[in-house]
C-alpha cells in the first residue's frame, strides 16, 4: 500500500503543478493583499502554481498552527499527500510528547458531573449556602473545597457590602490599566496570584516568580501587569474584609518544610479563615516552594482548596493552548479551532460554562472536528454549553404542559409576585440558522425563526448545577405539527429536532456557507467562487464530509496558487501559536500566552457574540494590533514571558549543525531566519534587523555585563550571543513576513 | 491626502524626537500646533447586542407597555420622568441632570431602516451607514471626516490631520471608522509604545519602523506608518499627565475604561476629531430583569460612565458631541424567559455643548397592537441617519451628506434640529 501512495502521489503532484519555469529560486512573491483582493481581476489558477518547499509551506501554513523547525523537511521526506493524509487521521498520530504535557491537567479528563462536584462553582456555593440544594460533601479535602468556597464568597460579599462607594474612587487609581483585560475580573487574574507557577520535574522553580516579576520585565505596558493590578487590588480588599490568622515565617517554614501529601493535607486540614490567612501571608518565592514536588493532583488539591472555578477556567485556556502549539494531529487542532470559533460558545456566559466547555470541546467538538457536519450540528445542539449559550435550555413551548402548569400556578396565586418563565426564547433558533448552518441569506423567515424555536423546546440541560448533561424533557415541549422553510414536521418529541437537523444539514444552502469559510479560513480573505462550488459539491456528494471537502480543497488549484501564497494575515491566535511553535520554546506555563491574546482582542474562548471571531485581514491589521506583536515578539524571544523559554543558541539550523559561537552577524541572522520563516524575508527587513543587531553587538563591547540587559533578561545569566540572537529573532518574529501565513 | 499627512507627521515628529532636553512646555506646544485649533469632536458609542430601548427611555403612560412586559415592566413610580410621557430606566439616574440641563436630547424610535434581525448584518448596515448594502467597504464616520476635508477644501493642507484623528479605543478598528482616512485603534493608552517607554525610541523600536516603512506589504507598510506615527505622538503628548478632574469617578469597568481613555486623548491635544468605542452585554434574550436585574447593571456602568467623561471633559465639553446608538432594539412583548427577542427601532442618545437637549425628539408611533412592526416591535419613525446627518455637519462640517450616507437623501430641512 504504501509503496503504491508515493507514486501516486508523484503522479498527482505532476498533473497539479505547473509546467512553468523550472528556475525556481527563493524569491519571496510580493504579498497580495486580501482586503483589496475584490477589487482586482481574480488570476488564473492554471498559470501560476507554487512549486517545490513552497507548496511545503503552503501546506504547513494553512493546515496548522505553523512550521516548527524541521517541519519543512520532515513534510518533505514523508510527501506532502502522505503527510495530508496522515493529518486527515488524527488518532493514529504518535503524542506522547503532548499527553505528557497534558498530564499537568488531570481534571481535564472527568466528566461534567465530577468537575461540577469536585470542583464546585461559585453558583453551586451560593446554593449550598443558601438554599442546600447542593449538599456540602462530608469526605475531608471535598469538605474543605466548599468549605474555603463559602468563607470567601461570604467575605466577598461583606466587602461589597462595606466598601461600594469606594470602588469608584480606587478605579482611577487603576489609570486604565485593566482596560486591556475585557473581563478582568475573570479567568486571568490567577495569574497574580502566582498559582500558577509551575516546577518541573526535579522540584527547580522555571517559571520565575509570578506575574508580579513579570510586570516589572514586561514594563507597565502589557496585560499581565494589568492582571497582577486587578489582581493586588481584590487581594488588599480581600485582606481588609475578613479577619483572617496572619502566619509568620516560622509557621509559614514549617507548612514548607513538610512533605508532599502531608504539606497538602496540612492545607486541607486548616480553617477556611486560616488557610486564608496563610495563602495570603505567602510571598512569592515561598507560593512557589509550596508546590515543589507535588503530583498534578496534589497541585490541583492546592488550587481547588483556593478557587476551584477559576482552576476550571484556567486550565480549560491552558489545555486548549498546549494542544494547539504541541499536538502533532495539527489539522484536527486547526479544525477543532475552526469549529469551536463557528459554534462559539462566550466562557462567561454564565459560572456553569467553564465546566461545560470542557466536554464541549473534548466530547462534542473535537471527536468530530474531520467527520460529518451533521453529527457534529447534531453534538452541538445537544451540547449543555450551546443549551446555555444561546438560552434555548430556558424555552418553554407556549402551549406545553409546563407552560399550563405554570400558568394555573399563577392563576391560583396572583399574589406570588416573581413570575415564573415559561415561555418560547429564539435566540438558538436563530443563530442555528443563521450562523451555524443555511447563512443569514439562506432563505429564511422570521416565522421559520419562531417555528424552529417550537420544534426544539424540550431540549435542555438535566440539573444544571451538578449533572450539566443533555435532556429532553417532553413536558416543556411545544405540542403540534410545525412548518420550517415550507416543510412540515410532524408532531413528534425529540425527533423533530433531530428531523429539522437533518434537514439544515443536508442543505445546499449550508454546504455553500460551511465551504465559504472554510475557504476563508483555508485559501484567502476573498475565495474564488470556483473553489466554493467545486468544495460545496464534495460537501453534498460525501453526506457533508469534512475531511471530504478538506481534500477537495487540499486537491484544487486554487489552493496552491502563487496568488494565495503568504496571502493570509495571522489572527493573534495564529500569531502567537506559530511563534511559538517556530521558536520550539519549552512553554511550562501557558497563562502568560493566553493574557496576550486577550491584549490582542482574541481572548480564548472569550467572542461575546456568537458570531466567533473573524479571519479576515481587516479585523486584524490595525495600530495597536501591531504594537501588541512587535511587543510580544520581543518578549518571547528574549524570555519575558515566565515559564515560556525559547534558547536560540541551541536551535540548529536547517543542516543539523549546531550553532557557532564564532558566528558572523550574518551567519546567525540566516540560521535564525531559516528557522523561524523559512519561506525567507524581504532584503529590507533582514538588513533592517541586521542593523539593530550590529547595534547591540557594539553596546555590549561597550559593557562587561549590560545592566539594562540583565535586568530584564530572567535567566540572568544570557551570554553575549545569546542576547542578540534574542533580539534578532524578536525582529523576525515581528517582522511584517511572519504576520502572514 | 495621505502623502501631505505622512509629510506633515514626519516634520512634526522630527521636531519632538531626541529633544528630551527641550523643555516640555516647548515641546507641548510643538504638539498643539501638531494638533492644529481645537475643533468639534465627535464621539460615538455602539451597544453592540441590541439594548431594548423600550425599557431604557420608557413610554410609561402607554397601557400596552405594561401589558405586553408584565414581568420586566419598569413601573410608572419608578422611571425618571422626562415629559410627563417618557421616562428613564432607574439605573440612567446619571443621565438625568444631563437631560434637565439641556445637554442631553433622546430620539425615540429611531434605527435603521432595513428589516434583518441579525446582529451582525444590523451592525454592519449601521456602520457602513448603508442599511440594506452589503458590499460598503468603509464607514460612516470615516466618509464624514473625507466630507468634511472636501468642505474646507484642506485635502491638501489640513494640518489637524494626525495619526490620532479618527480613534477607537479597543482592539480592533470598527467598520463604523474604517475607510480612506487613517484610522487608529488602541485598547491601553499607557501601553501603545514598542519595546520599552524610554524617552526616545529603543533600537529595537527603530528597527521595525525601518522594516515596515520599507517593507514590499502594502498593508503592512501602511499600518506599520501609522503606528510609529502615533507612538511617537503619543510618547511626546504623555497622555498619562491627565488624570480625571477632581470628584470624577469612572465605573472600574471596560466601558468606564475607554471613555476615560478618550477624555485623556482629547484633553492631551493630539487631534482627536472623531472617537468610536463600543459597550457589548446588551443582547438580554433571557431574564433581563426590570427595575433592577441584568439590563439594570449595564445601564448604570453605560450612563455612570459617559456622565464621568462629561464632567471629566470640563470647559472643553463645549466642543463635544456624544452619539450613541444599537443595531435595533428588542420586541416589545417580553419573551418566555423574561427577557426580550430581536425587533426593530431603538432610542438614541445625543449629549454634547451645542445640543438642544432636554427634550425627547421623534414621531412616537405608539405601542398598541396594531401599532406594532410585524406585530411585534417598535415602529421606526426616525431613520438614524437622519439624526447622525445633523450631528456631522453640525459638529465635523461635513456638508456632502450624500458622502457621508449615499442614497439616504438627507435634506437638512428634515433635520430633528437638535443641535
């Protein structure tokens, strides 16, 4: 078989690429550009194809996060077909690298019930303090969990109580700072904390000491300073609200000095008030010394006694970015990426939704990220996540036995003054039109709105503060026959929806706008239509195929045009992904990542609306937007993210040598240039950063030891070289040439 | 245009740049001139989501409001007064001597035109000013600014021009501001410099500006110009010297954020004319509550924070005109999850030194049944571009109003004259 692929591939690749000059050479093409694309007369695909690592490229580029080095070569040995093919193939891709990074993450793998019950959200807290409906657990560390829930949530809101006048007056001292956060009082203040910092496998700190140290190295102008301002100012209210025991050093050593479970059995045996007081009588170093030598589970122990849904939240981003830079199945990664942005789901909906994203993306998306549309709309549309998102768990068929039920209860007690809700919510029925299938010029009505809203009443979420699962509950379903786009749906439960799924699913009309994005996401801003169509085909011939459809695309001219070379603008996801990918930094802690997209508009999982975000150029290509890069590529490089380590020195070029320390200006900038783009720059920006590198290389002849340097490099202890390696590569990596894929 | 903008900009910044020993009073008033005479500004906010209008501005001697919302009503004891007809949600309280003041004037039942009930193509249609046109490249705004530069017949000279004319405060340039003139986005005033906040740029800083300024990208050249324009702008202006004006307390919230941001970059002289930021959270399908509740919350961060810019902005409020407004409003029966689906005409406000305020403008259509748009929403009276047409050139100049919103044939003689 496989002696039979390559070949066939040859064959292919034959027929595929042009027959025009044969004297290729590393010439970059002038960049087209996307957001005047319409204006210009579309190419001919049949003249001018990419040929040789161009196509390589091409392929990297699009169907993952970006090359790592080697990658170039690696695609070529294995055949760029073989190597699609493979990609189509995800579970027979070797990951042991991945699992064992993923490892960090253990709660990552229970499902919906256990990270509801095990790690209970502040609305869980709130019942079980209120009303009971969520019982405390009795068992020790469990009790502790809720029981360290309930004291802060109880301090939290006597501060509130207390101190409300006051905020308005503390948020100018803030100066704005937490402008770059869209929620700062979400996921990312952990990072202040110093929860976070990690400590690898001999129990040595690589992370550095927090946000706290990171602000200082990244200056006042980046998000985690932000984060650790949102941060220190609850943590000073945090300490004013509630009487906690302050622990000196001694008591604080000997906690330290113990060993791993009795350290954290010590922690879960404390008061609420007490372990209060001890967590915020931590300094930094010592927050880190709290966590050396812990198992996952005991770290996780650690984070839960303190805030179990932020420890949700964190690690739900955390997971997503390291499956993004370390998975080897990139495409599945790519299309998860795609599906998770076209059903998008807003973390913040509600305190449920980091919980249930976490199956929603292990059990509904990514199972099906390369199968059939339908199963996945299907998933989706059963996924507790999308039930929340868009309140279709909330509707209430008008005439259902619920609504009767409700409407005799009000009849009987008109004094009852809250009413209770028991009505129709279109808000699902819309964007499952809309957005997730036919396009919002897919041929529907207002009233084809309201009448899908009818067939999926009864869908909804089965206890959703502890079980979180899909039900349907036939009593909240809207009796009768239905008409959805002139069809009629008999009157029949559950099956109806699963009746009007299939219709949307097999429509043209959703084949065309699924294969329109794809293209987008794929090819470039603009696709031609040709594309589309032949892609829409394969779409409706396969059952709605997705791996199907990639191959078309995979196998179309369009795709591997001159034109559409280096034609798309990375997303701040795809730019900070690929970075780091091209920089093969060691990332222990992926927080700091996640705090740069959220600078840069792309937080993850944070699209408020449920359009997702958008993957054209234009949305992208702005004045600040090229700030936060070039900031962010400078930071990367010279190692100022904590707990993400890039060693330049150590990354060989393209012919295996390692690197030389007798290097020449030019020989490092060609190795790193290799490495990191390997489609090559423009002359203007290599000389450009060659220029800045003659410039540090004089400044350090001029000091023995570079105080500026020093300071703000962490490692403290960067040779010479390896500093203007740092900033050679944070120019490529801000280049103009790396902002394209 | 673009050539006497970048030749005017690279003149100006050469004269601040390596002059740290130049007394700052002297580079500040290299900047004001940069800045050119202060002018009309225009800022505009989007409630992005769909703010129901029904319970922002409330009709409150209509029967049928409280029929149809019998869970979400705001009682008639509650709403702020405005007319003996109209009166404001509890939560806009900030708003309310605004209004009495006559700063601030409502148009009731105005929107846009075109029918969708989607978010994005409402939003869309908004920005582009185009209601109906998909294929609108640019924005509103950004051709109200071209109008204006065609009216005073300065394309070629007009030195206000700078890098921070046309700005939004958030990640990304809105369509409302995209278009011919250069447009700036920045989510954090105090951290828009590269590489570090020397004095004077770091090596590193001029290294990318050499790479993009010659770089082969034609959107990157471009975007890369404007971007080191305006860092150096704003590093010489030192916006951060502008605190909030004693007794002047923004929401801690984003919103309360960027309009605070906007007052420093105004008060900072930097040639702001037009300013955009938008404020999400207003799509309240499911439990939006009344007096109190979901909607509540939003509306107090809304007005808590535009009022804090006004008193912020002081005497140079005189030059200010704030426009807000939402893709459509929402039905105007409550839906069966306590909150509202998507409808139609909407409530805009209008606050600036030259507005004729305290006064609810618009044809009111009424809330009977048969009164409503497909028998479900508020009926549009007042085509938004009618009101934004009066608000550009009466504050930007911008007298071609067939620029700014083509095929809208506004007549100034049809203008509300709320300014």
């Amino acid at each position: 078989m496989e002696s039979l692929r390559r070949p066939l591939a040859a064959i292919l690749c034959l027929l595929l690429c042009s027959p025009a000059s044969l004297g290729y050479t590393q010439q970059v093409p002038s960049p087209t550009e996307p957001a005047a694309a319409h204006k210009k007369a579309r190419p001919a695909y049949s003249s001018k194809q990419l040929r040789g690592d161009q196509r390589i490229l091409q392929a990297l580029n699009r169907f993952t996060f970006g090359p790592r080095p080697g990658d170039v070569e690696a695609v070529r040995a294995e055949g760029l077909e073989k190597w699609f093919e493979a990609q189509l193939h995800p579970e027979s891709m070797d990951e042991t690298d991945l699992n064992a990074r993923l490892a960090d993450f253990p709660e990552m793998q229970w499902s919906t019930e256990d990270l509801l019950y095990r790690l209970p959200s502040n609305a869980e807290i709130r019942q079980a303090m209120t009303t009971g409906r969520v019982p405390i657990p009795t068992d020790g560390t469990l009790h502790a969990i809720y029981e360290n829930q309930i004291y802060r949530l109880e301090a939290k809101k006597a501060e509130k109580a207390a101190g409300g006048a006051e905020n308005g007056a503390k948020a100018n001292d803030v100066q704005g700072k937490e402008a770059a956060g869209k929620d700062a009082g979400g996921t990312m203040q952990l990072a202040s904390d110093g929860s976070m910092v990690r400590v690898d496998a001999q129990g040595n700190v690589v992370t550095g000491t927090g946000a706290a140290d990171s602000a200082n190295a990244m200056g006042a102008d980046s998000s985690p300073t932000a984060m650790s301002t949102a941060g220190s100012m609850e943590t000073s209210a945090g300490q004013t609200a509630g009487a906690q025991t302050a622990f000196d050093a001694t008591a604080i050593a000997a906690v330290l000095a113990l060993g791993p479970e009795q350290r954290v059995e010590r922690l879960a045996a404390m008061q609420p008030e007490e372990f209060e007081g001890f967590i915020k009588s931590l300094r930094p170093v010592e927050r880190v010394q709290l966590n050396v030598g812990l198992s996952p589970g005991l770290r996780l122990t650690v984070r839960a006694l303190e805030n179990p849904e932020r420890l949700v939240a964190e690690d739900l981003i955390a997971e997503r970015l390291t499956r993004d830079i370390y998975s080897n199945a990139q495409l599945d990664e790519v299309m998860t990426d795609f599906w998770l942005n076209h059903f998008n789901v807003y973390l913040r909906k509600n305190e449920q939704m980091p919980y249930y994203l976490v199956s929603y993306a292990r059990d509904t998306i990514r199972p099906r990220a390369l199968g059939k549309f339908e199963d996945l709309l299907d998933a989706v549309a059963q996924s507790p996540a999308m039930l929340a998102y868009l309140d279709n768990a909330q509707s209430v068929g008008p005439h259902s036995l619920a609504a009767e039920r409700a409407e005799r209860v009000a009849v009987r007690r008109p004094e009852a003054k809250k009413k209770v809700h028991e009505g129709l919510n279109e808000n699902y029925a819309r964007e499952l039109m809309e957005l997730h299938t036919l396009g919002v010029n897919g041929g529907y009505t207002q009233a084809d709105v309201t009448e899908v809203a009818r067939v999926l009443t009864g869908w909804g979420i089965d206890r959703p503060l502890v079980a979180g699962s899909f039900n349907f509950n036939p009593n909240r379903h809207e009796p009768g026959t239905k008409k959805v786009l002139g069809k009629k749906i008999k009157e029949n439960g559950e099956m109806e929806g699963r009746e009007l799924l299939h219709m949307l699913a097999s429509s043209p009309a959703t084949a065309r706008f699924i294969c329109g994005e794809l293209a987008v996401r794929f090819v470039a801003d603009d696709p031609p239509p040709e594309l589309v169509d032949r892609m829409a085909k394969s779409y409706m011939s396969s059952g709605g195929d997705i791996a199907a459809v990639l191959r078309t695309l995979f196998r179309s001219p369009e795709f591997w045009s001159e034109a559409n070379y280096r034609a798309k603008v990375k997303t701040p996801l795809e730019f900070v992904v690929s970075a780091v990918r091209a920089s093969n930094a060691s990332v222990r802690n992926v927080l700091p990542l996640a705090n740069q997209l959220r600078q840069m508009g792309m937080p993850v999982y944070g699209s408020v609306p449920p359009t997702g975000y958008d993957w054209k150029a234009s949305t992208w290509v702005s004045t600040g937007a090229l700030v936060d890069r070039m900031n962010f590529a400078l930071a990367l490089a010279a190692n100022r993210l904590p707990g993400v380590v890039a060693t330049w020195a150590e990354v060989p070029d393209l012919a295996g040598a390692p690197a030389d320390t007798s290097a020449t200006p030019e020989s490092e900038e060609a190795r790193l240039e290799a490495v990191l783009i390997p489609g090559g720059v423009s002359e203007t920006t290599r000389s450009a950063a060659l220029q800045q590198f003659a410039a540090q290389t004089r400044q350090d002849a001029g000091l023995a030891q570079p105080v500026a340097a020093r300071r703000r490099n962490r490692a403290g202890n960067a040779t010479a070289v390896e500093r203007q390696d740092q900033v050679l590569a944070g120019l490529l990596i801000g280049s103009p040439e790396f902002q394209r894929r | 245009m673009q050539m006497n903008r970048r030749f005017f900009l690279h003149k100006g910044s050469l004269a601040v740049a390596g002059t740290t020993a130049i007394p700052s009073f002297l580079v500040r008033s290299v900047m004001a001139e940069a800045a050119g005479k202060p002018g009309q500004r225009l800022v505009v906010v989007f409630q992005r989501g769909a703010a129901d209008g029904l319970n922002i501005v409330v009709p409150y001697r209509e029967k049928n409001y409280y029929a149809m919302r019998p869970s979400i009503a705001i009682p008639q004891e509650q709403v702020l007064d405005l007319d003996g007809f109209f009166g404001l949600h509890p939560s806009l309280g900030a708003f309310k001597p605004l209004y009495e003041q006559g700063q601030m004037a409502i148009v009731h039942a105005a929107g846009s035109p075109d029918a969708t009930r989607s978010h994005f193509d409402a939003q869309d249609y908004m920005e582009s000013g185009t209601p109906g046109v998909k294929s609108t490249q640019d924005g509103w705004l950004n051709r109200a600014l071209q109008a204006e530069d065609a009216h005073r017949r300065c394309a070629q000279t007009c030195e206000q021009q700078t890098a921070f004319r046309a700005l939004a405060l958030g990640s990304e340039v809105p369509l409302t501001l995209s278009g011919k003139i250069p447009a700036i986005a920045l989510s954090n005033v105090n951290g828009f410099t590269v590489a570090g906040r020397g004095a004077a740029p770091s090596p590193a800083a001029s290294a990318f500006e050499t790479m993009y300024a010659d770089s082969g990208d034609r959107i990157f050249r471009a975007a890369g110009d404007e971007t080191f324009d305006a860092v150096k702008m704003l590093r010489a202006a030192n916006p951060a010297q502008y605190t909030p004006g004693a007794g002047v307390n923004y929401p801690a919230s984003e919103f309360g954020n960027n309009m605070k941001q906007i007052a420093q970059l105004l008060k900072a002289n930097l040639g702001v004319e037009a300013a955009f930021t938008d404020v999400s959270g207003w799509d309240t399908h499911q439990n939006q509550g009344g007096a109190n509740g979901q909607l509540a919350n939003r509306l107090s961060d809304f007005s808590a924070s535009i009022a804090a810019f006004w008193r912020d902005m002081g005497d140079e409020a005189e030059n200010v005109t704030l426009v807000t407004m939402s893709e459509f409003g929402r039905t105007a029966r409550e839906n069966g999850t306590g909150g509202t689906d998507h409808g139609h005409a909407n409530a805009m406000f209008v606050l600036g030194g030259k507005v004729k305020g305290g006064k609810v403008y618009g044809r009111w259509p009424g809330l009977d049944n048969d009164q409503l748009n497909e028998g479900r929403d508020l009926v549009l009276t007042t085509d938004f571009r009618q009101v934004l047409g009066e608000v550009v050139s009466q504050t930007l100049g911008a007298q071609n109003l067939e620029t700014v919103f083509p095929e809208a044939r506004l007549a100034p003689n049809r203008f509300l004259k709320l300014i």
